[in-house]
C-alpha cells in the first residue's frame, strides 16, 4: 500500500494549466478580496496554484485560517474551489478518487459525496483499478462498509445494447421502460437498470458543471478585456442573425399573406370600378361644363357661383361618366417582393428629386 499523502490538497489537479495570465496578475500582488484558505494545521486548503507563484514572484501571500473542519469538509473545500477557479477536468477528478481511494482508504461513497458526483461515476473513475485489497472502510455514517469493486473496463455485449437503448430517453429525461426494453434486446431488466444508471453517470460527468460561480471581476485584466470583446463580438452576431431572421419571416409573410389579400381585394374594386355607367354620356358632360364656365355669364356674384359649379362637376367626373368613356386612373398593386422593392427605390429617388428640385425653384414632372 503506498503511503498515504499528508499534501493531497496540493495534488488535485494533474492536468496542465497554463499559469500566464495567473502569473501577470500576481505581478501585481496578491487580490485583498480572493485570499487563500489554510487550515489549523497550515496546510493549503485553497490557493495551491497562487502560492506557488507568489513564492516564485516573491509577492506576499494572503491567506485565512479556517478550523474545526473534518477531513471530509477540507477535501470538498479543496476539490470545489477547482484550484484558482479553473473547471476541474475528469483526470483530475479520476487521480482525486484513487488517492482517497487506495491512500486514505475512503468508500466510493464517501468520495462521491464529497466531490458532488454519483457514486455510479466514481465507480467509473475507479475501473481501471484492479489490485485493491478488500479492507475495512468506514460509510458516510462511520459504520463499516465494503469498498466495493470498480466495475470492469470492457462491458459485454448485452451491457453495451442495454446501454445504446436506454441512451435515448436518459438524454432526454423520459421515464426508462425497463422491462419493455429488456423483452426487446433480450435481456435481464436489472441490466437494463444498470445501464441506464451508467448512462446517467455519462451525462453527468460529461456536464462538469462548475460548482463556484466566477464573475469576470474575478479574472485577471487581460482575461476580462478579452471575455468582453468576445461577448461584444457574440453578441453583435446574434442581433445580426436575430435581425436576419425577422426580416426573412416577415418577407415571407408579406408574400405569403398580404400581398395576397391585397391582389384580391384590387381584383374586387376593379370588378366594380368596371361595371360603372355613369349617369351622362362624355359629350353631354363636356357640353355642361362648357356652359358652367365663369365667361359665359355677368357680374362677380354669377361668376364666382359659375365656377364652383364648374369645379365641382369637374372633379367628380368619374361619377357621373361611364367607365367605358373616362377610365379610372390608378396604378397597379407590386405582386412580389421585388416590385414592392422596386417600387419604394421609384419612389425614394422621385421625392429626392422632388426636393432637390425645390431647392433649385424648378418643379418635377409625376
């Protein structure tokens, strides 16, 4: 049995980490508000990857002292500050568990609890172990307990099918059927049930959901000026592809809906513009205006009475006219989104050179 290490807070992360932008930091001195946490004993509990660096840079450290803390509550301290804020990986997470494992001689269950996993991932993390003496441990509760054996590294064929059939409702958070998928693949409900524990502890583990909140005030200058940019940048993409989108749907809709109903109700109104007769014919409206007009008669009271009325008939022409004989003028409704378009760039360019023409005294011509 190897000796069972006094320094395990200081050996929890194994994978590389890159200390730069640490590093830089530091140069600055030690954060007042982000100390470290040492226990009774002075052993580092928090900060390992900081103290080193403020050894090497020659900063002074900045460390509490926390007591009355169990074994248990040090290392869930440790293992949940995730060594200077950085996730903790699954082969940081897997070294964790074999040393408390085979050193400190903890059940899977005690190590599940402390690292905030399910035993099922432990016993994962734990599989490749195959030399480990069955020694008395002691549970959660202090009463003995069996270790427990890591399960085997490669599953057998009804274990990997048990596992591929319940991988879709464990995705999506539905009820596992067991027995019906044991009746399909031909296997043992119990299987079935492990498979989908194991399943469960996949997802779980592949989550890796940090368990300290870290805000960008938090990291060091350079970090956060870059996480800013990056959340600029991501942000003003999604308004662009958020703005994108609105205007294809409402295209769509325009096309789709609207331009429709439009045409439809155009189609209506010339049906009935077409089938107007009028009251007179072209010739006897003329002959009326011609004698409605203000030179026929005498005297400023009869020629100002001559050319209201004159007006008047003038201007609802269309009423009293046959369509045949004085066609309603209109312009036709845009079909598509390209004559809509083509038809407000007309527009646009025509009341530009409407007020370019106003400044010039000139007029343009409709």
């Amino acid at each position: 049995m190897t000796r069972a290490r006094d320094d395990i807070m200081a050996h929890i992360r194994v994978s590389p980490t890159d200390d730069t932008e640490l590093r830089e930091s530091l140069k600055h001195g030690w954060h007042e508000h982000l100390p470290g946490i040492k226990d009774e004993n002075g052993r580092t509990l928090i900060g390992n990857r900081r103290e080193r660096l403020a050894r090497e840079l020659r900063v002074t450290p900045n460390f509490v002292v926390v007591s009355g803390l169990d074994e248990e509550a040090k290392v869930r301290l440790a293992a949940v500050s995730n060594v200077g804020g950085e996730k903790m990986t699954k082969e940081d997470r897997k070294h964790l568990a074999t040393i408390l494992y085979t050193e400190k001689q903890w059940t899977q269950q005690k190590i599940a609890k402390v690292l905030s996993v399910s035993q099922q991932t432990i016993a994962l993390d734990l599989r490749d172990i195959t030399n480990i003496s069955n020694v008395s441990r002691t549970d959660t509760r202090g009463r003995r307990a069996s270790p427990g054996r890591p399960r085997q590294a490669r599953p057998r064929p009804t274990e990997t099918r048990a596992r591929e059939a319940v991988r879709p409702a464990v995705r999506e958070g539905r009820p596992i059927r067991s027995r019906q998928i044991a009746e399909e693949i031909g296997a043992s409900h119990v299987i079935v049930e492990q498979a989908a524990a194991i399943e469960r502890a996949v997802m779980e583990d592949r989550a890796q959901r940090p368990a300290v909140e870290i805000t960008p005030d938090m990291l060091p200058t350079s970090a956060r000026e870059r996480l800013e940019r990056a959340v600029a940048q991501a942000t003003a993409r999604l308004e662009r592809e958020y703005e994108l989108k609105v205007e294809t749907e409402v295209r769509r809709r325009i096309e789709e809906v609207v331009i429709p109903h439009w045409t439809a109700k155009e189609e209506e109104y010339n049906t009935v513009i077409r089938a107007r007769r009028g009251v007179m014919t072209a010739a006897v409206f003329r002959k009326m205006l011609a004698a409605l007009h203000e030179d026929l008669v005498q005297g400023d009271h009869n020629k100002r009475r001559a050319r209201e009325c004159f007006t008047f008939l003038n201007e609802n022409k269309v009423a009293f006219v046959a369509e045949a004989e004085h066609p309603t003028r209109g312009t036709p409704l845009p079909r598509t989104m390209a004559e809509w378009d083509e038809a407000r760039r007309q527009a646009t360019e025509h009341r530009r050179a409407q007020r370019a023409a106003r400044r010039n005294g000139s007029t343009v011509s409709t």
